[in-house]
C-alpha cells in the first residue's frame, strides 16, 4: 500500500473525526463500566474479607478461581474473534445475525459442557465435595456471560448502553452484600449474590441487542457453526494459556496450603488486578475494532494508532506501578484491615503488572490478533502457562502466597517481552516506511 493511501486516511488518526469521536466515546462508556467493576470490590472486598474470615474469604476465591476455567471455556475465542468479524460486516445486518446465532449457540453448548465438567470435579475431589454448594452457586457467572453478547456491542461499536446496566447490577449486588452477609454463616451469600448480578446483568443485554439492534436468531447451519469454532480456536488456547497465570495460581495454592495463604493471595491479586484492569480493560475493548478495521484498510495507520496509544499508556500505567510499590501498605491497610499484612508482599510483587500487562494487550491483542498472527500468540501464550505452572509448583509449597506472587508476574513479563521480539522479527512493531514482507502486508 503506498504511502499515499496512507496519509489520506484522517479518520484512523484524527480525534475530531468520527471515527474518532467514537472510539474516545466508547473508551468513556466502558470506562464507567470499568468504573463499577472497580467500585463493587472496592466496597466489598474489605468487608467481605473482614465479615467472612480468612478461611471462608479464601474459600470463596477458591470457588471463584475454579469457575474462571469454565468462564474461559465457555467464552471460547468469541469475544475477540467474534468482535473482530462483526465489526468487519456490521453494514451487513444478515451477516451480523448469522454470526450472532452461531455464537450464541455455540457457547450454549460450551456452558453445558462446563456443567457437566464442574460436576465431574466436585464429585472426584474430596476437598472440593466437602463445600460443593459454594462451586455451584459460583458456576452462575458462567451463566451471566453465556447470556450477555458484550462482544455484539464491542463489534457493532453500541457501547453507550452497557453502562446504565453495569452500574445497575454492581449497585444492586454492593447494597445486597451489605444487608445480606453478617457473618462467617452467611458465606453462601457472596457466590450468590455475584452469579445472581451476572445473570441480571447478562439478561438485560441479551433482551437490549435482540430489541435495539438489527439481529435474530436463526438456528445456524453446521458450516456457520464449524467456521466460527474453528475461528476462534486459536484465541481459545491464548486465553487458555492466560489462565495458567490467573486463576491457576489461586488453585494451586487452595490444592497445596491452606485458605488462609488463598486469601492473602487472592486479596492482594484483586487490588492490583483493579487497578490495572481500570485503565486497560476499557481502553482495549474501545480500540480493537477500530485497530481491526485499519488492519484491513491501511495496515501503517494501524500500527502508528497502536503505537500511539502503547506510549500514552506506558506513561500511565508506569506511574500506577509505581504508587503501587510504594503504598503497598497503606493500601492493604485501608482495604484489608488488621489481617492485611500477608497481602502486602503480593501486592509489591504485582505492583508491576500495570505496566507490563498494559503493554502485552497491545503487543498481543491489539496487534498481534488483528494482523491475523493469532498462532503465533497462541505458542507465545502458551509457553508463558507452561511457565507459570512449573514456577508456581515449585514455590507454592515453600513460599506459599509470595511464591505465587512471583510466578504471576515473572510470566506476565515472559509472555510481553517475547510478543515485542517476536513483533520485532516479523516488522509489525511500528510504523516503519518499508514493506513488511514477513507479515504479508505491504505498507
């Protein structure tokens, strides 16, 4: 493509033009989403943590943590993959009707299989049959997701309604937390109240897109269905290795300690993971479809809009990190309480994770996904949770939640400096003048 085709494309740049007017509008609507889910366990992870204990806090990060796999099974590689090919046809409203059906379709057949597979755990795992109502009610947000097509709003770029629902559910599931939970007994109530709000929440924007949006339902064809199965089967093993350094490290340290160093893990995951969540979630979600649609049209523009936006946030989320480290304490203090010093080391440790995870979503999800190298992250991703395991079996035992600590943010760096070296050999990295012949563009 030449240079010439390049610089006639304001919109992909330009702030004031429509394109971007929406973008910046969309990164402010799910910033408000964002925005309460940040809030919700701002008010009740200090008053769960201190109302429940540490062993009944830990045990409901457990079940927490276990039904995040099935939450990834069932969101299969549909929230990328899906996003991205709707955002490509979403001028065409029988395309974007078929896609929808197949994909709804497909992750209802993905979340009875989930079912079925959590059954199966609970009845071979000893430990986990012992509190095997908290693992059931927890499976409720597999639900929620199943029911909420997030990725139809994402692809058609409609995210202005989400978050009068989002706010609507986290307000309902805080106010019912403080009225409902007293007690180290009513620990029952923390899984139930969160899948009931994701159920609430899911429900809403099903019924919003069939009724706001040009789309049906149509019982798809078994081409359809295969196409996107096998469309998002390469994004399903990224986000499966992703998990390897997520949930897994809660697992393992419920499998080979106690609650006690599961809550002290999980607490200090949690407020890490807020703030780095806060900024990156929102701005990533408002910017691939629109990073999608350059990669189809002017591959430079592309790159250059990626490049831009990975040094703003380099500024930002560096300064998050470091606030982070050093009001650790303070921190734990305020949020946890008196039981908040096993937390505080985790907290250092992944005070880092603003930065580096900020900068793999761009690597890798922005870039890598929509310049269709999907395998080559999946291999990238998947050595990193291959990692994560092994360091994390090694230190739990010893150095229980601190050992975990360590493996999350020793992978999430693997994983993002080997995205840049390998963006680097393959000439995607920025907006060079040059043909990038390894890539299959040319610019």
């Amino acid at each position: 493509m030449s240079e010439g085709v390049d610089t006639n494309l304001p919109s992909a740049l330009s702030p004031l033009s429509s394109d971007g007017r929406r973008v910046l509008g969309n990164f402010f609507s799910l910033s408000i989403v964002q925005f309460a889910n940040y809030l919700a366990p701002v008010i009740t992870l200090p008053y769960l943590f201190r109302v429940l204990g540490l062993e009944k806090y830990g045990l409901t990060e457990l079940a927490r943590a276990i039904s995040v796999y099935f939450l990834m099974l069932t969101d299969y590689g549909f929230s990328l993959s899906a996003t991205q090919e709707i955002a490509v046809h979403r001028d065409d409203p029988r395309k974007v009707s078929e896609v929808f059906s197949a994909v709804l379709l497909l992750k209802f057949l993905l979340l009875v299989l989930s079912f079925a597979l959590l059954s199966l755990l609970v009845l071979a795992v000893p430990r986990l049959r012992a509190d095997w109502p908290v693992y059931y009610l927890s499976f409720g947000n597999v639900i929620g997701m199943w029911l909420f097509p997030i990725w139809l709003f994402q692809g058609l770029e409609r995210m202005k309604y989400i978050p009068m629902l989002s706010v609507t559910a986290k307000t309902l599931y805080v106010l019912l937390v403080l009225g409902l939970i007293h007690g180290p007994a009513d620990y029952l109530y923390a899984p139930l109240l969160q899948s009931a709000s994701a159920i609430l929440i899911g429900l809403a924007g099903l019924i919003l897109a069939l009724c706001k949006f040009r789309v049906r339902f149509r019982i798809p064809g078994i081409s359809v269905l295969k196409y996107e199965f096998v469309n998002g089967w390469h994004l399903f093993l990224s986000k499966t290795a992703i998990t390897f350094y997520t949930a897994t490290n809660v697992v393992i340290l419920g499998l080979f300690t106690d609650n006690t160093f599961v809550a002290y893990y999980a607490a200090g995951d949690k407020i890490v993971r807020a703030l780095t969540d806060g900024l990156h979630i929102p701005l990533s979600q408002a910017i691939f479809p629109h990073i999608g649609r350059l990669a189809s049209q002017s591959p430079p523009a592309a790159l250059r809009f990626a490049a831009r936006v990975a040094k703003l946030l380099s500024l930002a989320t560096l300064t998050i990190s470091a606030g982070t480290f050093f009001a650790a304490p303070y921190i734990a203090r305020v949020v946890l309480g008196h039981n908040a010093g096993g937390s505080v080391p985790v907290i250092r440790i992944l005070s880092l994770l603003p930065l580096v995870v900020g900068l793999s979503n761009i690597f890798g999800t922005q870039i890598m996904v929509n310049f269709g190298l999907k395998k080559l992250l999946a291999r990238i991703l998947a050595a990193a949770g291959l990692l994560n395991l092994l360091i994390a079996l090694l230190l739990a035992a010893s150095l229980k939640h601190i050992g975990v600590a360590l493996a999350a943010l020793t992978t999430e760096t693997f994983a993002t400096v080997t995205m840049y070296w390998a963006l680097r050999r393959t000439g995607l990295m920025v907006p060079a003048r040059r043909t990038l012949r390894r890539s299959g563009h040319e610019i």
